[in-house]
C-alpha cells in the first residue's frame, strides 16, 4: 500500500489532564480513527504516550513515531490537538520540522491544523505559543502560590515526623496546617535529647533505633536522617522555601536552646577530618556477608607502650555503620587481606591457563544461545505477522463497507488485544535469546593485560584500575574473600556491560 495512504496515530495524556479533563487515550483514539476514515485513511499504527507531561521530550511513543516517520513508515501523522504533541514552541517545531523533512503530513484534529498549507502552518505557530505561555503561566503561579503561602507561615512539601496535617478552619480556600502528633514529636525530642547529651550520630541512631523508634514511614534511623531531623528548622517554628526561611504558624516541637546546642555540637564535630595512611582498594566494592550491603572502610588505633602507634584496617558493614545495633553487626573483615587476595586474583590467577580457561567455560555456559527459544520467537513472529495482516484484512472490510462500525470496533479491538499481547511474549523471549557478539581471544588478551598494567601502576591508578575491572566482592562466614564478580572485557547486552562472578575457593 502507498504510505501516503497510511496515517499514524499520537495520543497523549498525563495523569491529570486524564482526571481533570476526562479527554482518555481511548476517547482520543476513536476521534482520530473516525477522521482518518472519513478521509479515506488507513490506520498504520497508534502511538501513545501515558502519564507523561507534554513538556518531556523523551516520551517513548513520539520517539518511536518519529523514527518510524524517518523510515517512510507513514505519510501523516493525526493528534487530537497540539499541545498533545508539545507544550513548548520550540520542541514543537522540533517535530514538525522532522515531519517535513521526512515529507510526512500533520493534522491537529482539534483545532482543523494541517501543516501542508501556508494557514496551518500560521496557525500551528500561533496556537503552539498559547500552549507554552500557558504551561509558563501555570508553572509561575504555583511558584508564586508556593511563595505566597511559605511567606504566610504555611510549610511547602511533604510529611514531617513529629507533625500532621489537617483542616486549617481559618483558611478560606480550604487549606491544611501542621499540628503536633505527640508520639511522633516524642520521637524528635528523643534524638534532640541524646545528641545534646553526648552522643553521635551512629550512637543516637543505634539507640531509637533499638528502644523500637520508627521514622515517619515506619523505617529505622540512620545518620542521615538523624542529621536532616538535628537540622530541620521546621522543628523551632520556621518554614523554608526556595533557600529563604519564614516564621511558621504551627507549634514548635523544640526549644531554640535545645537547637542551638544541637548545631553547636553538629558545627564543631564536622571539623576535623581523620588522615588515614592507608588505601582502601575495595570501598564501594566488598559485601557484608550477612546482609549484602557495601561495606565502608574503618580502622582502629593502638598506642603501644613504648609510645609508637598500630593502626588495625578494615572494612566493616555499611547497614551497621549507618544504622547502628539491631540493622546488622560490624562483621569486620581485615582490609589488607582482602585486598592483597583480590589483588593477587588479579595479577597472578587471571595469568594462569586454568583460570583462563575456567572464565571461557563460564562465559560459554552463560551466554550460549538456547536453540528452543530462538525457535520459539521464529514461531511467535510468525503468529504476529498473522494477526497484522488479520487486522489489515478488518480495516479493508469496514472502509469497503462489508463491516459495520459496531462490529468493526469488536473485532478490531480484539485483535488489538492479542497483538499487544503477542507483542510484549515476543520481546520477553528475545531478549533472553540474546546472545552477545564477544571474541574469546579478545577476551583473554584483555584478561592477560591486567597483571603487568596493575603491578607497574601507581596506588592511586591500581585503585581506578581495580574499580574499572570488579563490580563486586563477596566474602565468606570467615569473613575471606571467596568470589570476585569481573566485569567481562568487550562482551556487552543492550549497551550494558556483562559480569561473571568467579568463585576463589574452587580455582586452580
């Protein structure tokens, strides 16, 4: 068929818009329908974009609609109105300007635009700027509405612990206020209360966190939210916005004495910084063999009693370091033995031809392909060309007028159905029959690089060269390094770069 005769089909509509407007992507789908049949159109596709606002410019279904616009897939494109297309003037002139260039037509049903004429084109301009200064307009006057009600004492944003939200009878628009909720305010009191009185972060966190405190949604305390809960000038009367702070009209949970001390003590514990003469190659690499999480660099001090001074290096779980007693245990692993073992993996196993050997046989296995499924998507790419041209053969029907409209609209929303279905089956199994292209030599001359680069880098380049080689280490109930997950030197799937994980225990 003439792609002049194919038309393709753009509906959108954000969240909102959907409830406020009632105007749904199957309303806009049927309207649309309708015009290209009356005028003589076959539908190609339709492509539609839900929940997303008409400011984004990566919504999936316009891009998709432009590519296939670039390939000739269509001659025109039909929207129910403009400002489904694009909010802001420019990025509508952006696609219309890609339409063109394709040689592909636009149609706005709404405001009767056709780009193939000198007026449509006076016009789309026009109507595009009435959408971006309204989306402007709305944009400026939540931000001044915002403004208006920090400056009036009212808190912008979201839940605080300690406070909830209700009814202010003194606002005529029906706004709401913050009002104390004594069980949650006891909570913040308590964390004012043990850090004024001596304790750290992680020691405050440890101690609501173990006396059963919860924060706002139910989750323990960690330093972080300790810190943001010592530095909320919600808490003594104020409100924030836009980096300014106005006096609030809700209660105050703290006393300004007991603040001021808080940020003393937060003020004079963030000056110093602790100088550690050692370089922890696994930060951000090695797990904590009983909870998963990363683990963070600690160290501990001996002073002998002659006066010299040990230091004791290791990583210890970052759930407990930020948690405290009750997330998890330090389980400490010694850091210069860690490292050394990882580091030794590196320059001397990977340099063996049993390890070599052992990494191709497990990169065969993983990434081999599996004959049934690529047969299965060959069967399933079958069915969908069977079911497109079952639709086509349904449109031809109803424009020849062998179909009514009403019967026309069952079937052709049947069809709709399995094909979507179809569809999403199809790209389930191709993507596990993927196999990525990799060359095994490529792969071992990249792998037998690594011991001679490493052992002649510096430490701060050794440190970079380990991170660019291993996602991750895990480590054994003794607390050893037992299995290094290395990223897989030019083998990637999707753009995404593959990893094998490589057991130390069961090595040559």
């Amino acid at each position: 068929m003439n792609r002049f005769n194919l038309v393709a089909l753009y509906v959108r509509v954000s969240t909102d818009k959907q409830v406020t407007e009632g105007y749904s992507l199957e309303a806009q789908e049927t309207v649309l329908r309708d015009k290209a049949i009356s005028d003589g159109k076959v539908v190609y596709k339709v492509y539609s974009d839900a929940g997303l606002s008409g400011a984004k410019t990566d919504r999936p279904g316009l891009v998709e609609l432009l590519k296939d616009a670039e390939r000739g897939l269509f001659g025109s494109v039909y929207v129910w109105s403009i400002d489904r297309v694009a909010r802001k003037l420019r990025y509508l002139w952006g696609v219309i300007e890609r339409l063109i260039q394709a040689d592909v037509g636009f149609l706005s049903v709404n405001e009767n635009i056709d780009i193939s004429t000198q007026e449509g084109k006076f016009l789309l301009g026009f109507m595009g700027s009435i959408a971006q200064n309204q989306r402007d307009t709305i944009r400026k006057n939540c931000m001044l509405g915002s403004r208006k009600k920090a400056q009036a004492g009212k808190v912008v944003g979201g839940n605080i612990l300690g406070y909830k939200r209700v009814l202010d009878e003194d606002d005529p628009q029906g706004g709401t206020k913050l009002v104390i909720e004594e069980k949650e305010a006891g909570v913040v009191r308590k964390i004012f209360d043990l850090y004024c009185s001596g304790y750290g972060l992680k020691a405050t966190a440890s101690k609501v966190n173990a006396i059963g405190m919860r924060s706002k949604n139910g989750k323990k305390f960690s330093l972080t939210t300790i810190r943001t809960i010592l530095t909320n000038k919600a808490y003594i009367g104020m409100v924030k916005y836009g980096g300014e702070y106005f006096q609030g009209i809700h209660e105050p949970i703290i006393e300004r004495d007991v603040w001021d001390k808080a940020q003393s003590l937060l003020k004079s514990k963030g000056r110093y910084s602790k100088i550690v003469p050692y370089k922890y190659m696994l930060s951000g690499l090695i797990k904590c063999p009983i909870c998963g999480w990363g683990m963070l660099p600690t160290h501990a001090k001996r002073i002998n009693k002659d006066g010299s001074i040990n230091y004791n290096y290791y990583y210890t779980c970052g759930q407990y370091m930020n948690k405290g007693v009750g997330s998890c245990t330090s389980n400490v692993v010694k850091a210069q033995e860690a490292d050394t073992t990882v580091i030794d993996f590196l320059t001397g196993y990977l340099s063996n031809d049993g390890w070599k050997n052992a990494v191709l046989s497990e990169i065969r296995k993983k990434f081999s392909a599996d004959s049934e499924i690529v047969a299965d998507v060959k069967h399933r790419k079958s069915d969908l060309e069977m079911l497109k041209a079952k639709r086509r053969s349904v449109l031809l029907r109803y424009e020849d007028g062998d179909l009514d409209r009403e019967d026309f609209l069952k079937e052709f929303a049947g069809i709709k159905i399995k094909i979507e279905q179809a569809e999403k089956e199809l790209k389930t199994l191709e993507e596990q029959a993927a196999v990525p292209n990799y060359n095994e030599a490529d792969v071992i001359a990249a792998f037998g690089k690594l011991p001679a680069l490493i052992k002649r880098a510096s430490e701060d380049k050794k440190l970079k060269l380990l991170h660019s080689v291993v996602k991750a280490v895990f480590v054994n109930s003794d607390r050893k390094v037992s299995m290094v997950e290395v990223y897989l030197p030019t083998l990637k799937t999707g753009g995404v770069q593959q990893t094998l994980i490589i057991n130390l225990e069961s090595g040559d």
